[in-house]
C-alpha cells in the first residue's frame, strides 16, 4: 500500500511496523478505502 493513496483521501497514518499500519480513516472515507487493494485486513474500533 501506497501512503501517499491514503493520505490523499485523509487517512492519518499513526504507525507502521512491517506490513502493520496503524490508521485513523474519516467514518466518511471508510467505504472508499476498503475497495482499495492492498488490505489482508481492517480491525474497526471506536
């Protein structure tokens, strides 16, 4: 995955370790960013 993909669509990126990335994503950007290839998988917390 590309970071300057996600920044362009205002994710934060907190960290990254390995293939790991620890993210904050706007609730109104989630739908576009899962169809993003790229993801093994996404864990939603509040």
């Amino acid at each position: 995955m590309d970071a300057t993909v996600l920044e362009s669509v205002a994710v934060k990126i907190l960290t990254k370790t390995g293939k790991t990335w620890s993210t904050q994503i706007p609730v109104d950007m989630l739908e576009e960013v899962v169809d993003f290839s790229g993801f093994d998988y996404i864990q939603i917390e509040e």
